[in-house]
C-alpha cells in the first residue's frame, strides 16, 4: 500500500519588580482586557504572572528558566506532559552543532551549555567536544554536523524539569492557549484550556515559543508561512523513531566501506545506506523520499537514532494536516523497519525502541519582525550589534530543491554570524516576544536558526530581554540591546 492509498484509507486524506507605567497598562482590573474568541466573559482568572511563557519547547523552557533566575514570577506552560518539545516529544536528536564553522570552539554556550554539562554528569549526553564530523554520532555526515551532542530524551525532561524547579518556574502541563489577552496593541497575557475549562493568565510580558508564532499571529502580528519564493511550500516534516539491538560494529564496518561512494548530485544526497535503499527501492520496498538514510548512534551503543522518514505538504498551523503526517509518518517508520532488517548489515534483529509522539517541524509560520533576518546575512558572516546569539549552522531547507528529495544546503562563509534581538520583537504588538522557529526571518535563514542550540540561546536571550524589561519599566522593542548583551555575557552566552 503506497503513501496516497494508506493515507485515504485512513480517512485523513480529505484534509520581577515593580513595573513602570509602559508595563503597568496590563495591571488592573480585567475586565476591559478582551480576547477575540471569549471577549474574557464569563472566564475565571486563575493566575497572574510577571512572565508566561507559552510552549514548553527547547526555547520555551530555556527563557523560563533564565528570567525566573533573575526572580520575575514565571509561568511556562504546554499543551504536552513533559519540557523540551522537539527534544523529547519529537525524539528529535542529536543537537546540532553549538561549535564555529571551524570547529575550533564552542560559540553557543549559557544555558545551553549548562544544560548540556548536567546532562553529561548523569551520563545522558556525551559532549560535543569529542563528537567530530562523519562519524557514526554524526550520521556520518561532514558538513555542519561537527561537534554534534548526543543526548537522552528522558534524561532531557527531568534535567528542565529539575531546572525550571530549582529557579522557581511554576509549571503548567496540559494547558492548551486559546487566545491572547489584549488591552490596545499589548499583549496582557491569555486564555487557555485546561482539564477544568477555560482559564485567564494574566502577565505583564508574554512569550511565544510556540514554534508556531500561535501567540503572536492570534494578537495580530503579520506572519507568512513557508517560502514566498517556492510558492508558500514549507519543508516537509519527519516522524523521528529510535532502534535498538543492533550490532553497531557491524553496522559501523559497513557504513564505513562505503564512505569514498557518498556524494551530492543535482541537490539530493546519497550518504549511508544510498546503497541499501537502492536495492529496496528496485524491489518495490521503499517509497519514502530520499536516497540515504540519516541514522545517528546514540549515547546507548546499540541504539541509534533515525531521521529518515519524509512527510510533505504538511502544515503543522492545521490539525487534520498534522493528523495526516503522523499517520503517514508511523506507516514510514514500518517501512524503515522492513528495510533495517532486511537489507542493513547489523540490523537484522534490530527493534523498534519509540516512535515520536510529535512530527518533526523544521517550518511553519514566520513572524515579521523588527528585522527579517536573510539568508545572506548567515552566509556572509554579519554580526549585527544588537546580536543576542552567536551560530555557525549551515543553511538547510528540505525538499527546496527541485525534487521531493532534494534539499538547499549551503554552508556559510564566515567563523559565524550573528542573530539580532530584533528579530524576536514582533512587528505592531507590545509586551510580546517571540524565541523559537517562527522568529522574523525568511524560509532560507530560517533553516539554519531553526535547529535546538541556536533555539536554545533565543530563549535564554528572550527571558533575559523580559527580565530587563520588567525591572526597568521598558517595553521590549525599546530596551536597551547594550544591557541585555551585557547581562548574556554576566550569564556565560558567547557573544
């Protein structure tokens, strides 16, 4: 049964401190505070808060944690059971790496760093240090994949989890935003969903780590999705799963036989097991779009780590389109079974660890932004002044090529380049920032940005911002850049 016939068979293919009077407006009374859906009738308030932070992502957790540090009243919330989204619900792995375009030294640091450091003491991580580029942590890929870190996933929740208590985030799982609360053109806070109904949060500065821009595009930001350039495509989503009892010699032998024959032709790339699944697609039993297979060895030494499966057309803005990629994505992940133990060497007995419970989104929605950050800006090394991270990762764009299997990667021509602060405060809303994938950039410098470390520093950077902003009395679009960068460092980011 192909993709299309399993797919309409299932029945999816139809679809703080005190605040000046710049802050202080969001304080009071709530009843002339109105969200668009509710008009805030008839909606118990349940909470106040300095800081709500919506989406419990890797961006999410890391500006919780850094403004609660700095002691504003914190609220991070999900929709989800557990921290760090992508990371753990996703299963996606291993971080990207967090090291220059050289591989001489780690640039994104802070708390990304710590995290990374805790998680190495329980033996969840291995650090990126002594992971090198085209090995087998790496998916034997060369470029932009030096320095790379392997991690645990469950290792992953209880370290935020921990994280988040130990700066005194209160933690709201199973808490679902509906809409933003809005007085004028500043966010207020927002109406969620919870086990007992609809809820207010009220807060002083909302973030939106949604990954989606859910907050800000609700509030009215102006957003686009995809690439306007590809017709508004958005790269295509993967369903991440985990194997174990492998012979990882075996497996590594093999791999390692063929690295002279990996090569890139025409914008596809055929690195491990391009063999492998040449074969199996000459025998009918592969149908998924691409022509190797991205299979990383974990910090387990017969678990490795597969992101292979390829979903397109999928908008993750849209619940039936997510529906239909997770069912489409589960019967991939059986494909990829059948195909490990049938044609790849050390994986004849190889079993099925866990499937994601999320798909993989590399792009959704883009928020429009102070500044708009460009492809160009990344491959040429710009570090703007107000720069609030530091990264090296590569430009990557998913079936931005010509064929459903082709991908955009271009490596930059620099040490590093810079992501400036604008590019978290949104355009015509206040009292708003946005840390994650849907920050003000377009679809190219978007692939690059969207990967966890890069992510990471946007959160630690965002929770910071919003700290500053609620000790001084400033909205976030005219705080001072100088101060935040100079607080960053204070807090050990490599800028």
């Amino acid at each position: 049964m192909d993709r299309r016939d399993f797919l309409k068979n299932s029945g999816v293919m139809a679809a703080a401190a005190a605040l000046a009077p710049s802050l202080s407006s969001c304080s009071g009374n709530s009843s002339d505070i109105s969200a668009s859906l509710t008009a805030g009738k008839g909606v118990p308030e349940a909470y106040d808060c300095d800081l709500l932070v919506v989406g419990g992502g890797p961006a999410g957790t890391c500006a919780a944690i850094a403004a609660a540090r700095m002691g504003v009243r914190t609220i991070i919330m999900d929709s989800g059971n557990c921290l760090g989204g992508m990371a753990t619900k996703g299963l996606v792995g291993p971080f990207m790496t967090s090291y220059d375009r050289y591989g001489e030294e780690m640039i994104i640091k802070g708390l990304f760093s710590e995290i990374v450091d805790r998680m190495v003491e329980k033996g969840w991580a291995l650090h990126p240090e002594g992971i090198r580029w085209q090995s087998p942590y790496t998916a034997w890929i060369k470029d932009g994949h030096d320095h790379v870190t392997p991690f645990e996933p469950e290792g992953l929740k209880f370290t935020l989890e921990s994280m988040c208590a130990e700066a005194g985030v209160k933690i709201l799982y199973h808490t679902s935003f509906v809409e933003p609360l809005l007085r004028g053109n500043r966010v207020c806070g927002a109406v969620v969903f919870q086990k007992q109904g609809l809820r207010k949060i009220k807060a002083r500065i909302v973030i939106d780590a949604t990954g989606d821009g859910d907050v800000a595009f609700r509030a009215g930001v102006p957003c686009s999705k995809g690439c306007a350039e590809r017709g508004g495509t958005m790269q295509p989503t993967s369903l991440f799963l985990r194997i174990h009892n492998v012979d990882s010699e075996k497996l590594e032998a093999d791999v390692t036989r063929h690295l002279p024959e990996f090569r890139r032709v025409n914008n596809v790339s055929y690195r491990a097991l391009h063999w492998n699944v040449a074969q199996a697609e000459a025998n009918g039993e592969w149908d998924i779009a691409r022509k190797s297979v991205n299979i990383f060895k974990s910090v387990r030494n017969d678990e490795w780590v597969v992101n292979s499966t390829r979903i397109k057309d999928i908008d993750a803005t849209d619940s039936e389109s997510l529906t239909a990629g997770e069912i489409e994505g589960r019967r991939q992940v059986q494909v990829l079974m059948n195909f490990f133990r049938k044609y790849v060497a050390g994986c004849e007995d190889a079993v099925l660890s866990c499937s994601a419970s999320t798909l993989g989104i590399r792009e959704s929605r883009h928020i429009e932004g102070e500044y708009i950050l460009k492809a160009e800006d990344l491959i040429n090394g710009v570090v703007p002044d107000d720069s609030i991270l530091l990264a090296s990762n590569s430009v990557d764009v998913h079936g931005g090529g010509a064929t459903a299997n082709s991908s955009v990667y271009t490596t930059i021509n620099a040490k590093w380049y810079g992501v400036p602060y604008r590019c978290l405060v949104p355009l015509e809303l206040d009292n708003l920032l946005v840390a994650g994938r849907c920050l003000s950039a377009n679809s190219d410098a978007a692939g690059a940005v969207r990967v966890m470390p890069p992510v990471m520093a946007m959160g630690h950077a965002a929770g910071v911002a919003a700290a500053l902003c609620l000790k001084g009395g400033a909205l976030p679009r005219e705080l001072d850049t100088d101060a935040l960068r100079a607080e960053l460092k204070a807090q050990k980011a490599f800028l």
